[in-house]
C-alpha cells in the first residue's frame, strides 16, 4: 500500500486538519496577548478566527516541511503583504517576527520543529511523523 505524504494532499485541506490536532493535543501553548494582536503592520484588524495560532503554527510547520531550513526572517517575507497607503503606491511589508517566532517556539516544545545546526528550523523525526499522519487520515475518505 502506498504511504501518503504531506506533499500527497490539498495544502488548505492538511492546515485545517494539522491546526485541529494541535489544537486537540493540548501541547501547543497559545500567548495570552494572542487574542488582540494584529499579524502584520500592513493588516488592519486582528484575525477573526479565535485558533488562528493553530493555524499559523500548522501552516509554519507545512512550509518547513516542504522546503526546510527556513527562520524568523525567510517567514517574515512569505506573511508579508503590500500595505494600502490610501492614494500613495502600495509597498511591501513584512509580518510580525515575534508572532512567527513564538509560534516556532510552540512547536518546538512540542517536539514537531527543531533548531538546525546551518540556519533556521527543521522538521524533526517524530513532527514528519505526525504530519503524516493526519495527511494519511485526510487521504484516506477520499480512496474510499
């Protein structure tokens, strides 16, 4: 039998379901201030969603799954986004580097992340593990 991978299915699908087993493992600890913080300076208001750091968390864990070797300031560039300026042109901003390292924070004591002898975080053996997992459990209704 096949094994799935993380790379195996819808990237938006695994987040949601990756957010949800942090969330419902209880490892993750979300920061007090993190129900009124904004996640960029370019953004205009907080997030809706009350588990947006289960979010963010999942999809940091994803990206670094994919790529690997990323830090702080290769995931500043990639949440960033061009801030409105009224009649001014657009420019790029970058996202909040302490959210982003928090959260890297989170996950490595949760053992999924770990700090990288060149630069950056990696995924470690058991956090390949459980993503694997959940994207299994998420392929799984689909080839039935």
């Amino acid at each position: 039998m096949p094994s799935i991978c993380v790379k195996d299915v819808d990237q938006q699908e695994f987040v949601k379901a990756f957010s949800v087993f942090l969330k419902n493992s209880g490892k993750v600890k979300v920061p007090e201030w993190a129900d009124i913080v904004k996640t960029a300076t370019h953004k205009e208001l907080a997030p809706y969603d009350p588990d947006w750091f289960y979010v963010r968390c999942a999809s940091l864990a994803r990206h670094l799954y994919m790529r690997g070797n990323a830090g702080v300031g290769a995931f500043r560039k990639v949440y960033g986004g061009s801030r409105h300026r009224g009649v001014a042109p657009n420019h790029f901003h970058v996202a909040n580097g302490n959210l982003i390292r928090k959260a890297l924070q989170a996950l490595e004591a949760c053992k999924i992340l770990e700090k990288s002898n060149f630069r950056g975080r990696v995924i470690t053996r058991v956090g390949r593990r459980d993503m694997d997992r959940v994207a299994g459990a998420l392929n799984k209704p689909a080839a039935e």
